[in-house]
C-alpha cells in the first residue's frame, strides 16, 4: 500500500492584488526613492520631474530584479508589464485631476468677490484691485452663444443621425465618413471658414451670431457622432412593429426611435455642448471683443468665457491672471456641471430601461 | 427546395411554379408625410456634405490670391510677410508636424497604458467610472490645457530640458543654441516657450480620444481566444500581447492618427505657450517654435487683405492636411481585424 501525494496545483491568480505583489512594489519603490536621493546628492541634479523620471526607472528595474528571485521569465514580464500599464493609468488620471484641481484652486483668488460674477470688464482696468470689475459680460456671452448655436445644431445634428441608421445605404455610408472627418476639422479652420463666408461675404459684422455659427461647425459632428451610435442601438423589432401595425416611417421615427432613445441623445447633446462651450479658436476669429456687456447676438463684440481667459492671462498684471484663473474655474465647473449631468441623465435610465418605459406609456396612450 | 414532389412535377408546372416562386415586387407608395419626412432626412444629412465642401471651396477661393501671386515658393519659403509679398508656410508646416510628433509621442504610450488597464486590469466596478472621466478629459477646454501648460508644466519641464540639452545636447534635435553646457548657471529662459513644452501639452490633449479608440478595440477582441490564451497556461500579460494587441493592431495604428489628425490642428494651448519663429527650428529644447494654427491666431486681427488671403491658403494646408491624416485613419481602423468601432 503507498500513498499517494496528491500535489494540490495552485490556481494561477488572474485578478485581485497579492500581497506579495503589495510588498514587492512597496519594496521597489522605497529603495527606488532612497537611491534616487543618493544620486541626487552625489551628481548635479535638480528638478521635481528628473526627480520622479529617474526614481521610475529605477523602480521599474528593482521590481524586475525582486520579482525575479522566484518567478520565472513570463512571470516576471508579466508582473513588469502589469506595473508599468497601471502606472501609466495612474499618471493621467491623476494628470486630469490634477489639471482641474490647478485651475480651480488658482482660481480661487478672483472667485469670493460677488462683483466678479455680477459685473463686466468696462469699468476695470488692468491695475484695478480684484473688488472690481467682473466676468458677467463673458458668462451671459457664453450661454447666448451657446444658445444659438444648439438651436442650429439639436434639429440638424439629430435629424442627420436619424437620416444614418433611417436610409442606410451607400449614401449614408459617404455621409458617415464625412462627419467623421468633420469631427478632425481643426477648430481654427472652422473659424477662418465662417469668417470667409458670413463675415467677408455676407457682411455679417462679427459679432456673437458668428461666434455661433463657429461653434456649431465645431459642435454638428460630435452631436451627429453620439446621437448615431445611440440610435443605432434602438432594437430594430420595436422599428418593425411600428411600421408593421401600418406606421409610417415618420411616425415610427417620431414616435418610437427618438422616444426610445431619448435618455442617449440628451447625453449626446450635453456631451456636445460641454465641447462647444470650451471653444475658443473658432470665436477668436469670428465674435470680437469687448470688455462691455453686450446682449445682442446680432450686433457688436460678444466675449465667450474662453475668449476672456484667453485675453485676460495675455495681460502680465497679476491681478488679470487671477481673473483669467477665475474664469477657468467658472468654464471648468460648467463643463463638469454638463458632465454629471449628462451622466445622470444618460446613466440609469438607459435605452433599455426607458423602453419599457415608453412601451407603457404607449399602451397607456392606446387604452384610454 | 428540391422534393420529391416538385421532381415529378411535369416541366410546364415547374416553369410555373418558378414562376410564381420569383420574389414578388413590393412597390410601396410613400404617403406625403413620410415623403416629406425623407426629404429633410437627406437633406440634413448633405448639410455636413455642404458645409465641408464649402470650408474647402471658400478656403480654395480666399487662397488663390495669395497662392497666385508667390506661386510654389509658398511650399518653401519660411519667412511671414504676406505685404512684402515674401511669405510661405515651410516654417510653420515644419513647427506643426515637429508638435505634433512630441504629442504622438507623449500621448501614444499613455494611451495604450490607460486603454489597456481600463479594457483588462481595472476592477469591474470602477471601470464606468474610468471610461466617464477620459471622456471628461476631453471635454477639457484647451484654453485651460494652455493655462496648466503656461503656469505649471512650462516651470516644471524646464530644468529637464536643461539636463538633457546638457548631457546628450550631442544629439542635434536635443542641442540648444545660446547656452553653454559647461556652466550650471545658464539662465532658464532659453528653455521656456519651446516645441517640448508645447509638444507635451498637446499631447495630453489627445491622450484621451486616442485612449478611448484604443480601448473599444480592445474590449472587442473576441473572449473565446482570451479564454483560450488563459486556459493554455499564458499570464495576463501573454494573453494582453498575443490576443489583446495582436487583435487591435489596426486600432492601435488608426487612434494614433486620429490623435496625429488632432494634434496638427490645435491652436489656443500652442499659442498660449511657444515663442513664433518663422525659420526652421528643429531644436525641440530651444526657445521658439511655431504651428500653423497658431500663426492663424497670431497675424488674423493685424492682415491685410493679402495677408487674410496668405492665411487662408495656410488654413488650407492645415485643412488637407488633416483630412488626408484622418481619412487614412479611418481607412486603416475600418481595413483592421478589429473594423471600424470608432
């Protein structure tokens, strides 16, 4: 009689962190750190950054050797690998917060004065104290030139994705790749183009209704973008059910598509307005500017808030910079206010959660 | 549908029965509304046609005066003076592609990192959360990228640029004009405002369309040859390259051109950060650099009529070129294993 040894195989770990993993890295990077220290005191060096480039390389190097003690070539790479993709995460996420956190801290300076958002620049010079003047003109400019703008981009931008997943077809096809292409139009282009067209051809003055037409040249193609792959995902027996109980395809598209997909595209809208209210190459060449509230879209100057960050840091006067931080901060909480909102909008009640919905709310409407 | 039946049919019958077994012809009659309804459709969808033709013929016709008058000297000439009728866009072409190939470079490893550990490490749970924030990313006004790039990148970059120029300034693109390697006291602003500062701010600018193309490639790559990567014994690591990377090649290659496609074009964080020079410059370290978009920038509030003309005809290149980057993209991304995702 023998007895067997049945050696238990270990199941190979493919998610989760390890401890040893934990204590290797804590490992590495400790005497990454402290070797980094030494060269710096021993050769001429200086700089947070060479700093962090030199003590990664030198981590990266110290978790190979560790690692390698009792894991073979494959498991090594693998380790290094792992490590050097999550470090790469870790650095732009942490670049992204970190770009947000800057400006809106920097911003601070200018953001506790009331007049800053209840004034405009007319009366504020350069060496002015922070009390004074203020960035209403640029707020109020923002949101009417927004303002136009989706109501040039909403209708169309929305009706030529219905027209992509509606009427496939090699036409469609050819519109696709254009809208594509138009996405990469270099915003500066845009600009130039509707300076060429409604200002030197039409005589449009520049003015906030230009500035408009710019962002919405800008904005068409990412609203056409997110609203296609939106509705392309509309289950196509809901489409056939409507047209099969003698719908047409107006209706169907009225009543049952854009329905269905209504949590979506609001997200692509929200989505395209956060983009286009961050532009400021387009309205350089097109809205003027002015110091002084200006509340007709048709005539005169109309400053957008990126227009004014990007003229109040051309300043060197310290306070200037401080305004133009402020005004980032303000740009940068409206584009995460659009964020969040296109999140909440667009999250839970997905596609499919507002399809039962509406089926209901069909059945619902027939019944009574 | 051959049975046995239809076999001892007589041929007549079967002439018939192939006959009436032809699809039949649906002829269906659009009412008013639905016509209508089509119309606007098309016509919307011509509206992206119209506009791009139009950015294309508006920019062609505001160009030719200019393009007509230096002739090919355009495509060679480095110097801005569109009055004195002595102006090209070697320079500036020469400056854009220089930003835009430190952006490539910066931003493509980054990208791929994140892409992979979004699509294959990140827990399931944080995973949405991730995806939301590249797309906040780049919903990142450049106005602002060029304030963090101004205030903060620019300081932060310069005593490596500093210590590079001094330790492998023997590599022409690394030297630096007007700064003696030997002496530790040189002062800084001959590394501020160069195409690196400018090239690095770019490039995170992309970082998260090229991340977020990548990473739906990636999570398309087909489950059953990862399960079988996985069940052959392979780590996370040899599954990632040999599935994972082998199935998004064309994507990776398509995202880094539409992230090339983006670089080339963007102006105000450029603007906000380099010095103009209107030669050559290919020392990436050095103080001065340029980019067509930001020369558009710069000349538009002071030109002339032969001088908004001489910006047109660069607004063009710019304009091609970026249509030519894309257009391979999308082709090269739709030709893949991966298909177009994007």
């Amino acid at each position: 009689m023998t007895t067997q040894n049945i050696v238990e195989e270990q199941k190979r770990q493919l998610h989760g962190i390890r401890i040893r993993d934990l204590l290797t890295t804590l490992t590495a990077a400790t005497s990454a750190v402290a070797a980094t220290g030494f060269l710096f005191s021993i050769a001429p060096l200086n700089g947070v950054l060479t700093f962090v480039l030199i003590a990664y390389v030198l981590f990266i190097v110290f978790f190979a050797l560790i690692t390698a003690i009792d894991d073979d070539r494959e498991g090594v790479k693998d380790r290094v690998a792992s490590v050097i993709i999550r470090s790469a995460a870790v650095i732009i996420f942490s670049a992204l917060v970190f770009i947000v956190v800057f400006t809106i801290s920097r911003g601070f300076e200018a953001l506790p004065y009331l007049n800053f958002f209840t004034q405009d620049m007319s009366l504020a010079g350069p060496l002015d104290p922070l009390s004074s003047g203020g960035i209403l003109h640029s707020i109020l400019g923002s949101l009417i030139q927004i303002a136009i703008a989706l109501a040039i981009t909403i209708p169309l931008g929305l009706i030529t994705a219905v027209f992509l997943n509606e009427i496939p077809g090699k036409y469609s096809r050819f519109v696709r790749t254009m809208v594509e292409a138009m996405t990469a139009l270099p915003s500066i282009v845009a600009g130039l183009f509707i300076y060429a067209t409604a200002i030197l051809l039409l005589g449009v003055q520049k003015s906030g209704f230009a500035a408009a037409l710019a962002i919405s040249v800008m904005m068409l193609p990412i609203m056409i973008r997110a609203s296609d792959v939106v509705l392309r995902i509309v289950p196509g027996t809901l489409k056939e059910a409507s047209l099969g109980l003698g719908a047409g395809a107006w209706r169907t598209a009225w009543m049952v598509t854009l329905p269905t997909a209504r949590s979506g595209l609001t997200t692509a809208i929200i989505l395209a307005t956060a983009r286009g209210i961050g532009e400021t190459s387009p309205v350089l060449l097109t809205s003027g500017f002015t110091a002084s509230l200006n509340l007709n879209p048709t005539e005169g100057p109309m400053v957008s808030l990126p227009l004014a960050i990007f003229q109040f840091v051309k300043s060197p006067e310290p306070t200037m910079i401080a305004r133009g931080f402020g005004t980032a901060a303000v740009l940068m909480f409206l584009v995460l206010i659009l964020f969040m909102l296109a999140r909440i909008l667009g999250s839970d009640k997905n596609v499919f959660g507002n399809l039962v919905k509406n089926i209901r709310k069909l059945t619902k409407k027939k019944v009574a | 549908m051959a049975t046995k039946t239809q076999q001892s049919l007589s041929k007549d019958a079967l002439a018939m029965a192939a006959d009436t077994q032809k699809p039949r012809q649906l002829k269906y009659v659009w009412d008013f509304q639905d016509r209508i309804f089509r119309g606007v459709m098309r016509s919307a969808g011509s509206s992206v046609l119209v506009i791009m033709g139009l950015v294309g013929l508006f920019l062609t016709l505001r160009a030719s005066e200019a393009l007509g008058s230096v002739g090919f000297s355009f495509f060679t000439t480095q110097a801005w003076e569109p009055d004195s009728g002595n102006f090209g866009i070697a320079a500036v072409i020469a400056g854009t592609v220089i930003i835009a190939i430190i952006a490539i470079v910066v931003a493509v490893p980054f990208s791929l990192g994140t892409a992979l550990y979004i699509s294959e490490y990140a827990p399931r749970r944080i995973k949405r959360l991730l995806i939301t924030m590249v797309d906040l990313m780049a919903a990142i006004p450049s106005v602002v990228f060029g304030l963090w790039g101004f205030f903060f990148l620019q300081n932060e970059v310069t005593p490596v640029a500093k210590w590079l120029s001094q330790n492998f300034g023997w590599i022409p693109f690394l030297s630096v004009q007007g700064s003696d390697p030997s002496d530790p006291l040189t002062s800084n602003t001959v590394f501020t405002s160069s195409s690196l500062i400018a090239g690095i701010v770019v490039g995170l600018m992309i970082t998260p369309i090229v991340t977020s193309v990548m990473r739906e490639v990636f999570s398309q790559a087909p489950i059953g040859e990862r399960e079988a990567a996985l069940g052959l014994g392979s780590t996370r690591w040899g599954m990632v390259r040999n599935v994972v990377l082998s199935f998004g090649k064309g994507g990776i290659i398509g995202a880094t051109m539409l992230g090339l496609g983006r670089a080339l074009g963007e102006t105000i964080a450029v603007y906000m950060i380099i010095s103009p020079v209107f030669v050559v410059q290919p020392r990436i370290l050095e103080n001065g650099a340029n980019s067509v978009s930001s020369l558009i920038a710069l000349r538009y509030g002071e030109a002339t009529q032969m001088g908004m003309s001489a910006l047109m005809a660069a607004g063009l290149a710019l304009f091609i070129m970026t249509l030519i980057v894309n257009f391979a993209a999308s082709s090269i991304v739709a030709r893949s294993r991966s298909g177009a995702s994007s």
